[in-house]
C-alpha cells in the first residue's frame, strides 16, 4: 500500500478538523467554515463519508455516496462500515482502523458490498480528525472495479501467454536498431541455458555466445536481411546452451509498427525450441521410410505372387493341355494296336473268308505283335503311373558298376549284331560303386542301349562309356551314330507317347511305345541322379545318365566313417566325411570354406534332398549337414528316409537352415536332430557342432 502525505494536506486536515470538531455535525451551517464545509462534501462528486473509529458507526455520508451504494441516508447513518464489507474481510477491516495513521493516507484497493449484493473493487483515501467531539476518520472511496477486472484479466493473459509459451517452448526478445536487445521474455533465459544476470545483451552477443559456429553465417544473413528489408525473416540454426546441449531454434524476426526514424526502429524477435519437433519430423521421416519400404516389399511380394499365380495358372493350363495331349496320344496308342487285333481276327473269324493258309500266319502274326506291344505299353502305362503317384519303392546301393554295365552289354548285343553295328563298351574298373537301385538301373541303360540301337544306322557305331563328371558324380553315356535330334525334337524327347514323328510301320518302322525315356527320366531322379542328351543332325545322339559313385572297397569290406576315431589326420589326409545337403550354391561355398583349415575333414556336397540320400548312403558320411527348405524333398522328409534305412539311421544330422519350419512342418512329429545350427552361423559354432557329432557317432 502506498502512503501519500504533505505539509499541505496536513494544514488543510488540521484546519478542517478544527473547524468540525467545534460544531455538533455537518447539518449545522451558522459557522462560515461549516457553510463551506457542506458545499465542499455535499458537491464532490466522488463518495465521501465519515465514521466513529470507536463504533465504526457512519456519522455522515453525502448523496453520491448513497446513490453509489444504494441507501438511503437514513440508511447508511444507522450502519457501520462493517455493513458495506463482505464478511470474510470484516477482521482486516477492524485491523485496518487500527493500524491506519492518522494522516491522509491511500490504504490501497478493498471490495466494498453494495445493497443490492454485487461487490465492487475501490480504493480508500483516508483522514483521522474530529468530528462532533468524536475521534473520526474521513473516507473518499473511488471505484475501481474496472480497473481491477482488466488487470486481472491481463494478469490472466499473461500467465496464460506464459503458459502458453511454456507449452509451446516460446520466447521473443525486442531488439533496437543497433542489435541491442531492450527487453525479453522470462522464457528467453531458460532457453539459451543462461540467468537472467548472464544473458547475452544484442544480437552479435547472442550469436558469438550461443549460435553454433556453423550456423553463425546463416544467422548473420537472417539478422542483416530483417533490418535492410523492414520485412519478415524466418531463420533455423542450432543453439549451443553453455552446458554443451545443442538445441534446434526456428526464429522469426518482425518489424514493430509505429517506430519512427531509424533510432526508434524496434524488432520483435518470436524464438522457440523446434529440437524435440525436428526429431519427431526425423522419426516420421524414418517411419514413413520404412513404411515405403515395407509397402514396396509387400508390392513386389504381392507382384512375384502374382507371377507365380500367372506362372501356376500356366502351369495349370499347361498340365491340362498336356494331360488332354496324353490322353489323346494314349487313346491313339492303344487303339492301334487294338484296331490290328480286332480287325485281323474278324477277318479270321469270318465265314468262309477262304484267306489261304500263308495270309491266315501273316494275320496272327500282326495280331501277336498287335498284342505285345499292347502289353508293353500297358506296362510302361503302369510304372509311368505308380512313379508320378510316388508309390515307386527304391532300394538304393552301392553296386558294382562293372557288372551292371557288362550284363546290359550282353543283353543287348545280338540286337546290335542283327543290325551289323560296331560296338564298343568301355568298362570301368572293378573298384567304382553307384549308388542306385540295381533293376530299376538296368532298366534305364537298357532302354538307353536298345534305344541306340533301333535309331541308330545300318552298319553304324553303338558305344558305352563311363567317366567322372565331378568328385560327386560318374557320367554313363550311350552313344550312336544315328539320324541325331534337332533342338526342336529335343524339346520334346521326354513327352510320353511322342515319338518324334518315327512311325511304327513302313520301310522305316520303329518299334517302341514313346514311354521309356519318360520312366527312365523319372527313375533316374529318384536315385538322386540326372539324365540328359546332347545330339547333332546326321552325326547322331549321346544320352548320358549321372550317379552318385565312390570308389572303395566293397560295401561289407568297407570302414564306417561314422565309428572311426575323431583325431586329426597326421599326414593331412581327410579321417571324416561331412555330407552337406543345400540347394543354396553360395552357402555349399561357404561351408567349403569354413571347413579348408581342417586337413582332417573332408566335404561332400549334395544340391537335392535325393542326391543327398543316395551320397549319404554311397560315403556313409560321419555327420551330415542339412538344409531345410530344398527343391525334390525338404530337409525333413530326408531326414526320415535317412533314418528308416539302417544304414544311415545312425549318422548324426545338423539342421543348418536360415527359416524355421512352416505350420504343416511343425504340425508333424519333431525331428531329433543332432543339433541345429541357425544361419548365419560363426565358423566356430559349426565346427563345434561337427566336432560333437563325431565324437558321439
């Protein structure tokens, strides 16, 4: 509270006291100075009234102040100024008159209750003095409720632009002319790290002080432009606080209107705190990155699916058209062997048909021939079906190649001597072993061989051979000096019933039912083999076949590598085989690798689960390294053929596989591996897993 007081006022209360205390009231007007007196209270125009500092009772009040608050006078003069207060400040009231001087004094801004219950906000001038005999205090309340509602409403604005700015990480500074700063927000501070005491004074302060070096020239720009221009600046720079922390400020700098000359000439600086928005900005970004990525992943899986929808339904057309094909190719076989049956022995069945008896042998000739053929092709009809039905039961060994070959060549030489071809059969030594079914093998060359010597020329060449293709693979290959295949025939040499336009009949007649390559094909690639041709017109064909071999003793003379000791080989010779079966080429090169600097290891490579099975049982590995997902069989249905066959029911195997199993995998028995190994796979986490697995075997 403000106290106010002057020698003037002091003499003009004392006069006026004196002049009241001697007459009985104001009502009173004989006296010169009472005349005076009631002019002066009764004409003011601000509310006036006196009260006893004993009762607090009025003694006087004059018309405005009656208006102001709503009573009459004999009203307000049967009241105390308890009566115009709210009740909750009647004890600072009763204070106040205590502790009141008795000079004129402003006692600040109280609220006041009028009649009619509304409050209002006034501020008190007061005097001590005499009246009627009495210790009194004149009061000249002014009503300030205006006031007072509009600084607490801007008191309110402002805490709520502080709060705001708080939120918002907001400052603004007003800058001069020559970049000194006239005044900034209580915010601006905290913002720059600093006090109030150590804050940067002008614009050149600011950036030497606190603008990141890189930034400084960016700034500088930004601060000439906005005063060269009188416009609008917006500008980004990092602020380094002095504790080190670097924050990212957006500041906009604004001309204030209304200054005049170039010395008045202000600037409205709006600062704010942008860090935790640009790192939100860099997140989104981030997100929205791999968002993008993640839906360009989906496209492109959506349209490789698509691909292979388009590629299957092809197939699909394909299989239909292909099975029709069949079909009609099938019909026609077996119809024209039937046609010469029915129709030859109708002939023979007719009355009286008088064939002499030379027609009569040639007729059962055709119907005999009509008829072995009919069977043959049932036959092959037969094994084409139980191979693609999967319900073709192999027994794969190791067998002497040797033998095989040379009984094939014995069975199929008098139909090269009834044709006068040269022939020329190369044997491999005694000691090379395939792995194969031995029948069903027999039956692949042999067809192979008769098929060399049906297509092959009058007085030409037919040619058995044997040679190693890789350290995994022996190639046997058929050769004849024939009408050879163009690349178009070529095409379609493993098409059941397609007989590449060779008849049956005629000069050129060849006998066959168009199904033996197509079984061979089959039979080979379920021995983990594979079969092929190469041929040039006029000079003739070269079928080949490749199987899993080894070159060792016989199998009951054979050493399990699975039981031999696991030392390292002293004199840098492999003791252990380790079978890997993955179609993956770059992962069967990095295992290769991996396992160089162990002279005492020594790998075999299989790229299908059936390779894999016929290696397996041709090395009898000591541990075998298995890939799941593989073309031919998953590493699963290898696992169980491996140990259903006492031979290799006993080797260990270790998953090494990128994915886990999918539902119908896992939905199945789990599979006892040995151990899994996860790719990718340090070098060391192999090898241990290997070298456990031969340690336990």
């Amino acid at each position: 509270m403000a106290r106010t007081s002057s020698r003037r006022s002091r003499e003009a209360g004392s006069a006026s006291s004196g002049m009241l205390s001697a007459e009985p009231g104001p009502q009173a007007t004989s006296a010169p100075g009472t005349a005076w007196y009631r002019r002066l209270f009764e004409a003011n125009p601000v509310p006036m009234w006196i009260y006893d500092l004993q009762t607090l009772g009025f003694l006087d009040v004059n018309e405005v102040a009656c208006q102001k608050y709503g009573y009459s006078r004999d009203e307000f003069l049967a009241m105390t100024i308890r009566d115009i207060r709210p009740p909750e400040d009647i004890s600072a009231v009763e204070q106040s008159v205590r502790l009141t001087p008795t000079e004129i004094f402003n006692s600040g801004v109280w609220r006041h209750l009028l009649k009619d219950g509304r409050l209002i906000y006034v501020e008190i001038t007061s005097h001590e003095l005499q009246y009627g005999g009495r210790a009194a205090r004149f009061v000249a309340p002014l009503d300030v409720t205006q006031r007072v509602l509009a600084e607490a409403a801007l008191r309110e604005r402002e805490a709520g632009l502080r709060r705001a700015q708080g939120l918002a990480r907001l400052s603004h500074v007003v800058t001069r002319a020559d970049g000194s700063f006239e005044n900034w927000s209580d915010t601006l501070p905290a913002l720059a790290g600093c006090s109030a005491d150590s804050m940067p004074r002008s614009h050149h302060d600011w950036m030497t002080r606190l603008v990141h070096e890189e930034d400084r020239d960016r700034f500088g720009r930004a601060i000439a432009q906005a005063i060269q221009t009188g416009s609008k600046v917006e500008t980004e720079y990092r602020l380094v606080r002095p504790d080190g922390e670097a924050l990212q400020v957006a500041q906009v700098i604004e001309p204030i209107e209304g200054a005049v000359g170039i010395d008045a000439a202000r600037w409205f600086s709006t600062l704010q705190d942008v860090t935790a928005q640009k790192a939100a900005e860099v997140v989104v970004r981030s997100l929205n990155e791999e968002l993008e990525h993640r839906v360009a992943q989906r496209t492109e899986q959506l349209e490789a699916t698509n691909r292979e929808l388009v590629a299957a339904t092809r197939a699909a057309e394909a299989a239909n058209r292909a099975k029709s094909e069949f079909l009609s190719r099938m019909s026609h076989e077996l119809r024209t062997p039937l046609n010469a049956i029915i129709g030859f022995s109708q002939l023979l069945a007719s009355p009286g048909h008088g064939f002499p008896a030379e027609r009569q042998a040639a007729f059962n000739t055709h119907i005999h021939k009509a008829g072995e053929h009919l069977l043959s092709l049932i036959g092959e009809l037969l094994n084409l079906a139980r191979i693609e039905a999967g319900k073709v039961d192999l027994d794969l060994q190791r067998l002497p190649l040797q033998q095989l070959l040379a009984e094939c060549a014995a069975m199929v030489a008098p139909q090269a001597e009834a044709r006068s071809l040269r022939t020329s059969f190369a044997m491999p030594p005694e000691h090379l072993f395939v792995v194969a079914d031995g029948t069903r093998l027999k039956q692949v060359l042999l067809n192979l061989l008769s098929n060399a010597v049906k297509y092959n020329q009058p007085e030409g060449e037919l040619a058995l051979s044997v040679r190693p293709v890789d350290p995994q693979h022996v190639r046997i290959e058929v050769r004849d000096t024939g009408r050879g295949l163009s690349p178009e025939q070529l095409a379609h040499l493993f098409e059941p019933f397609n007989r590449l336009g060779l008849q049956r009949e005629g000069p050129q007649a060849v006998e066959g039912t168009g199904l033996g390559l197509v079984v061979a094909k089959h039979l080979i690639e379920l021995m983990g083999g594979r079969i092929g041709v190469s041929s040039t017109p006029g000079v003739g064909s070269c079928f080949w076949v490749d199987l899993v071999f080894d070159e060792g003793l016989p199998e009951p003379d054979r050493v399990d590598a699975a039981q031999a000791p696991a030392e390292p080989a002293r004199d840098g010779r492999a003791r252990h085989t380790v079978l890997l079966v993955d179609d993956d080429v770059p992962s069967q090169a990095l295992v290769q690798a991996q396992l160089s600097q162990r002279p005492d290891l020594r790998l075999v490579a299989a790229s299908n689960g059936r390779e894999g099975v016929a290696l397996a049982i041709a090395h009898k590995p000591a541990v075998i390294l298995m890939d799941n997902r593989m073309p031919e069989l998953t590493g699963r249905q290898v696992f169980q053929l491996l140990a259903q066959d006492q031979r290799t029911a006993k080797i260990p195997v270790i998953a090494v596989s990128a994915n886990a199993e999918s539902p119908a995998e896992m939905s199945g028995d789990p599979i006892p591996w040995f151990r899994r190994v996860a790719k990718p796979f340090a070098r060391d986490d192999l090898l241990q897993a290997i070298d456990a697995a031969i340690q336990t075997g």
